[in-house]
C-alpha cells in the first residue's frame, strides 16, 4: 500500500519555506523587459522627404494623376521595309514615266498642240511636285533642327565654359523671332549677352524666358483641345464621331504644338510626329485611361451617379490632354528643368468641375 502523497488528500503539506538568492543570478534569470537600458545617443542621419517629392502633397506623383512619361522621338535605324518602299517608287516612277512618254508621243502623232499641251502639263506638275518636296523637306529640317538643339543641350549643360550655350541660345532664339510671345525673352537674353554666366544657368535663363510663354501657350492649347472632346463625345450619338471627333482634335493640337514651338511640320512631319506621340502613348499604357482614374479625380459618389456618356467625355478629355502633353515633350526645344513640366493633374481639375456642376475660381 502507498503512502498518500502531498497533494493527495490525507497526505503531508510541505510548509512554507525562504530561501537565499545570489543577486548576480537573479539578474541573469530577469526577463529582458526588467533590465532597464541607459539612455545612449546614435550618429544616424535622418533624411526627410522634400515636399515636391512627397506623393501625399504632391498628387501629380501618383501614378494615377501622373501625366505621361517625358516623350522623346524614337531612334530610327536601317529597315528593309524602308528599302522595299524606295524600290517600289523607284519602279513606280519609271513605269509613269514611260506611259508619259507614250502619251505625248501619241499626243504629238495626232495634233501638234496636243502634245504641246501634255508637256506644259507635265511640266506644271513637276514644278508643283518640286514644291511640295522642298516644302517637306524644309518641315523636316525645322523639327531635326528643334531636336538637334534639345540634345545638345543636355551636351552643353555639362561643358564649363558658356560659349556652346550662347551659340545654342543664339540658334534657339532664331527658331523662335517669328513668334511675337518670345520677343520680351529675346531682348532680356540680348541683354545678358555679355554677362558671366554659367552654361546650366544660361540654359535655364533662356528656358525660361523664351518656353515660359509658350508654355503658357501650349497650356490653353491642351485644355481647350480636352474640352471641347469632352463636350462633344458626351453629347454625340455616335461612337464614330466619338472617334472622328477626337483623331481631328488630337491631329490639330499636335499641329499647333509644334508650330507653336517653332517646327511647323509638313504633312510628312505631321504623319511622323503623330505617329511619335501614339507610339510614346502605347508604350507607357497612357490610352488606357478608365473608370477608376475617372472615380478617383472626381470622386466615388459622383462617378456613380454620373451617366456613361459624361463619364466617356471626361475620359476621352483627360486622353487628349495625355496626347497635348506628349505632343509638347516632342515639339519642345529645350527638355524641362527650369519649368514645371505639366501633368494630367493640371488639367483634371478643369475638366471635372464642368461635369460635377461646380464652377472654378
């Protein structure tokens, strides 16, 4: 038979009992939490974000406000489509040729004045082909001209000594005389022509003197061009004038952006400059602008209570905004340092005020 243990009933309860501790074990034993630290002080370096880079104050770094990414003109290489096109001219012009030489020796067996005749005309649609060519030919070389300056001066900000920048500056304000908007900057940079100033600073000086004004300019361009597509798409009947509509807005503001900034392109200019501007707007997904940007700009509640049609009109407004500021990256001489580069953010809140029924101040 056991004995009934201590905890058992009938068994024998241990009494109470003290014991010795060493202090240095009890320390040792203590939970962290107990052992009070002495205050120390660290070397860390605490950076704060700036405000213009803070996203929360400044909302056109979010990618949801953010405008398209700064358009620059794609590198164009060797292609073999290129070359199979030339050959096909080629072979077509000679072949129009010799039908042209048949018809006028026809011409010339049957009347004398008839052959006569088919020659003025040939000759008249010659000089009018040579027009046309050097007409191109000069809309090309104003805007490689308008880029040959925006890469150089990237160049020439890096150099110590200001005289690359002066004679771009020099180059840039020929560019620009036939705009009255840059007269006031020509004559402050004419001024400043023989003070000491550093290449940067004097690229920065004549960005904004001479691009401030237009800038302002190329502005009210984008923001009548986004208004007046999201009137008319809202309120047309048609998806086909929807989109007439807005391929006649976007082809017009890419045309007077850059007459605007002094490339004033040929129809070839304008076929390439728009098809700049479409392929930059592609790549970075900027077209695909939809409803949550739309609820986010104008806010959930209204977004939900607005009809489809307005909210197509302000989405198809803030894409042509999109289109302006890309057009505006390509067609400007100088890159955007000195001067805020404009976002969607500064022209959704033109847009949508208008539909939400309030008015700006």
């Amino acid at each position: 038979m056991t004995k009934p243990t201590a905890n058992e009933p009938g068994g024998t309860a241990r009494r109470p009992a003290a014991f010795a501790l060493d202090p240095s074990e009890t320390s040792a034993k203590a939970p962290p939490e107990t052992v009070r630290r002495k205050p120390q002080s660290f070397d860390t370096e605490i950076v704060l974000t700036p405000d213009e880079e803070d996203p929360f104050l400044n909302p056109a770094l979010d990618p949801a406000f953010a405008g398209t990414a700064e358009a620059k003109p794609r590198r164009r290489g060797f292609s073999f489509g290129k070359v199979a096109l030339s050959a096909l001219g080629i072979l077509i012009s000679l072949a129009f040729g010799l039908w042209t030489d048949q018809l006028i020796r026809n011409l010339f067996s049957r009347a004398d004045w008839l052959g006569y005749t088919a020659l003025a005309a040939v000759a008249v649609g010659i000089l009018a082909v040579l027009a046309i060519v050097i007409r191109e030919t000069a809309g090309m070389m104003r805007l490689a001209a308008v880029q040959t300056i925006k890469a150089e001066a990237e160049a020439a900000i890096l150099e110590t000594r200001p005289a690359r920048a002066k004679a771009l500056v020099k180059r840039l304000c020929v560019i620009l005389e036939a705009n009255p908007e840059t007269a006031r900057g020509r004559a402050t940079l004419k001024a400043a022509e023989d003070d000491i100033i550093d290449a940067p600073q004097l690229i920065d000086l004549a960005e904004r003197e001479l691009l401030g004004p237009l800038d302002r300019r190329a502005r009210a361009l984008i923001l009548g061009a986004s208004k007046r597509v999201s009137v008319v798409t809202a309120v047309s009947p048609r998806a086909l004038v929807d989109i007439l509509y807005v391929l006649y807005e976007a082809a017009k503001l890419v045309r007077a952006m850059a007459e605007l900034y002094g490339g004033r392109p040929g129809t070839l200019g304008m076929v390439r400059l728009v098809r700049d501007v479409l392929a930059h707007l592609a790549v970075t997904g900027s077209i695909a602008v939809g409803d949550s940007i739309v609820q986010q700009l104008i806010g959930h509640g209204l977004a939900s209570k607005l009809s489809a049609r307005l909210g197509e009109g302000v989405v198809n407004g803030m894409m042509t905004a999109r289109i302006g500021i890309a057009a505006m990256d390509l067609c400007r001489p100088l890159a955007f340092k000195a001067l805020k580069r404009p976002g969607i953010a500064d022209f959704a809140g033109d847009l949508t005020p208008n539909v939400a029924g309030r008015s700006t101040t």
